[in-house]
C-alpha cells in the first residue's frame, strides 16, 4: 500500500502520541482494508483522558476549524483541523451517535486498538457497526463483505456494543458474519 498523505501524516504523528491511547478509523481503515481508495482526510479516536494533549499535538501542526456540533452526534470532545497543504484531521473522544430513543456511546478504549503497518487502528468491527447508525450504508456493506470473507477476529468489541445497548435495529438484518444466533 503506498501512503497516502493521511496515512503519512498519521506515521509522522505516531512517535509523538506513545503515551496516548488512539487508533485510525472511518476512510482510512477502509483503505488499508483494500476496500476504498485512499482516503481525503484522516479519522482519529482517542479517550477523553488523552483528547487534550492529542489535540494540542494537532493543533502544533495544524490549525482548528471546528465546526458547529452536528446535530446527529454528541461526542464528549471533537475538534477539526487542517493542515497547510489542506489534510483534515478530525479527532473525536468517546462518540456519540443521537437516536430516536436515546443516544449509543462508542465504548472506545485501549481495548479497541489493533496495531498494523507500525499504527494503532481501530477495529473493524467497530466500524461496521458504526456505519449502521452514522447510515453510511455503502460503507457498512463494504465491511460486510470484508467481515464474510475474512471472519471476525474481535468478538470481544461485538460484546462490548451490545454492552454499550447497541440498538437491535440497526443489526436487522443479521449480515452474514455475525457470530450469534440472536
């Protein structure tokens, strides 16, 4: 895979962030999956415990132009940055996804992390789960497709959503890999 300049810059990041939990998720794990072409800005999840110091480490080499809260998600922290040569970064800490009864808290944590190509990257399942409720349909099923054909590896993160209250509706239908009857 060549680098593209997100994962670039997240390479050149990583040495700075060893003490902090975080992981690359959204575009960029779909890329380094082979499912998407290379990604146009880089997708950052950390804790809230390190979201201040990963955020001042951004902000060093990059300015802030957070926008307004959506109005579909409440996380704990965001903020959005962009380098000079144009690269957004978003990094967001304990996401949160609005729903018509109640709000789904993404139980991010170190737990979440899998390293590869020398960077932490979130799990997959996380991410076919949140495509579900961010209704990113193209995305989910793209990593329906991976998760068919590769199996899961993390059952623990299915648990730790359905722990979360995962809502059953955005499971139905079942996909294919889901590894329980129910």
């Amino acid at each position: 895979m060549t680098a593209s300049a997100p994962l670039a810059f997240a390479t050149a990041l990583a040495p700075q962030l060893t003490a902090r939990s975080w992981a690359i998720g959204g575009s960029a794990l779909l890329h380094r999956l082979g499912l998407a072409a290379a990604p146009d800005r880089l997708e950052l999840v950390t804790t809230a415990a390190d979201f201040a110091a990963m955020a001042q480490t951004l902000a060093e080499q990059a300015r802030d132009i957070s926008p307004d809260p959506h109005p579909d998600y409440a996380p704990r922290h965001f903020a959005r940055f962009e380098t000079a040569d144009g690269l957004q970064i978003e990094l967001v800490a304990e996401m949160a996804i609005r729903l018509e009864r109640g709000v789904f808290r993404w139980p991010f944590d170190a737990t979440a992390i899998e390293p590869a190509d020398g960077l932490p990257w979130c799990c997959i399942e996380d991410w076919a789960l949140l495509y579900r409720l961010l209704g990113d349909a193209e995305s989910a099923a793209l990593l329906d497709g991976y998760l068919d054909e590769h199996g899961i590896g993390r059952p623990d993160r299915l648990a730790d959503f359905l722990d979360a209250r995962y809502p059953e509706t955005a499971l139905e239908p079942l996909p294919d890999w889901w590894p329980w009857d129910e």
